[in-house]
C-alpha cells in the first residue's frame, strides 16, 4: 500500500457538482519527513487536517489546515527541542490541469500532499529558537550563556536600541519615550 494515500481526498461526490462542499478533519501519522534543515517534521508525527473541499467549474478548491508538531534544533544553543507548528494553504485540483495549474483530479480523489509538503517546507523556521530571548553559546567557553550575561551585553548595544529596551522594560520617561508608531502605548500609571 502506498504509505502517502494518507493525504488522498475522495471526491467522488463533489466532482461536477459547483457549489457543493465538503468538510473533513482527520488525524494521520506523517509516513515521509517534511524537511531536511534545523527544523523538520519526521516521520511518524501525528498531524491533524482540516480539510474544506469546494467543486467549483474548474475542479476542486481545496483549503487546508495542519496541525502538527515540529523538531528542531535550535540555531543559538544547539538544543533538541519541539514546538506546536501549523500551517494552511488553499489549491485548486483542476479537472484538466494546465501548466498554472501543478495539480489535478486523478479519477475521484485529490492528493494533498505536493502542496501540503511545499506549504509545510516553506513554512518550517530556516533558524528555528528554543525561546525567543534564547541567549545562546558563549563564544569562548562554547557553554550556555546565563541570561544575565545576555542582558549584560546590552550595554554594547547601539544607544538607540539600548532606549528601546529600556521603553520595552517600562523604565523609560515620557519625554524619552523614542517616536516609533510602531510601538506599544506606554500604560499609564
Ligand atoms: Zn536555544
């Protein structure tokens, strides 16, 4: 059996039919790994589709959401870690496929999984972090940095930004508050 029938959509009752539509959620086991990176999704992840299926003119609008967990190792400390990842796309599988449009209708399914495997490859994080403020390997001693030596390095900061860490911290004076629109209103006291 042909382990990535998992991703077919039976369509018998959709095709030529526009303006019906179909509405599916299922849970798979990933059969092949997305990705080859940092970050990848491997073989034999649990995955949840949310999967809307329009028959339209020309075919079958699919829209699709997954839900899954990915494995990465982080690009700052080098750490194992996993994270929740989720990524959604929408295709058309066309009846007579031309060349802007990659994918068709085989018989009475759709296959899912050349999109879904771009939509999720594209999507998986090129330098993935354990944690945002992740500080890190010292350097010198290749040892996890303590986060206050992280904090410490701000000093070296350009002033700039070492006024918008000190705005971001909330200790920052009204007067000095930098006019950037693009951040948060300061609370009042
Ligand atoms: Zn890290």
């Amino acid at each position: 059996m042909n382990a990535t029938r998992v991703y077919e959509e039976n369509i018998r009752d959709l095709a030529n039919r526009p303006g019906e539509m179909r509405e599916r959620s299922r849970v798979i086991s990933v059969p092949e790994q997305f990705g080859e990176a940092l970050a990848v999704v491997p073989a034999g992840t649990e995955m949840e589709l949310e999967v809307r299926l329009e028959s339209v003119h020309e075919g079958v609008l699919a829209s699709v959401k997954a839900y899954t967990t990915l494995q990465a190792e982080c690009g700052r400390c080098l750490k194992e870690f996993a994270t929740p990842f989720q990524v959604e796309f929408q295709e058309l599988f066309a009846y007579t496929p031309t060349e802007a449009d990659d994918y068709g209708v085989h018989g009475d399914h759709v296959d899912l999984e050349p999109p879904l495997r771009d939509a999720v490859v594209l999507a998986l994080p090129f330098q993935p972090m354990c944690r945002p403020d992740c500080p890190g390997l010292d350097p010198e001693s290749g040892e996890l940095r303590e986060a206050e030596a992280a904090v410490e390095s701000d000093v070296d900061l350009d002033p700039r930004w070492a006024a918008l860490a000190r705005f971001a911290a909330g200790t920052v004076t009204a007067d000095e508050k930098p006019d950037s629109g693009e951040l948060p209103e300061s609370k009042s006291k």
